[in-house]
C-alpha cells in the first residue's frame, strides 16, 4: 500500500482526497464524491478534512539520481 502522503499532482485543494485515494487504491473523483456526499451526514467532516491537511505530510519531489 501506498503511504499516506499528499500528492504534488492531481490535487484539487489540498490533495486530501488524492491521498485517500491513493491510499484505498480507488480513484481521486470516488473520493471527491465520498467526501461530498458525507458532507449531507451530520459529522466533523470539514473538520477532519482541514486536520489531515495540515497533519499529512507533502509528497516530496523527487530528485534526480545523477
């Protein structure tokens, strides 16, 4: 499994749902429709969503083996 990082890429706000996608092996729009849907529900579902991005780290970029 992949860790939960958020990507460089792919990102449509805070690469939250990208990360979770990536991580469920699931695409980033099921997970943008989860998430939207979820937000009908009474919940801390912002909550947690602004938690996770300041709390997942950053995809790092990738350096070139030379």
């Amino acid at each position: 499994m992949a860790a939960l990082t958020r990507p460089r890429d792919g990102r449509v706000l805070g690469g939250v749902c990208a990360a979770l996608a990536r991580r469920f092996g699931t695409s980033a729009t099921t997970m943008r429709l989860i998430f939207l849907v979820s937000c009908l529900l009474p919940g801390p579902q912002f909550l947690i969503y602004l938690g996770l991005w300041i709390f997942l780290p950053g995809e790092k970029k990738a350096t070139a083996a030379w």
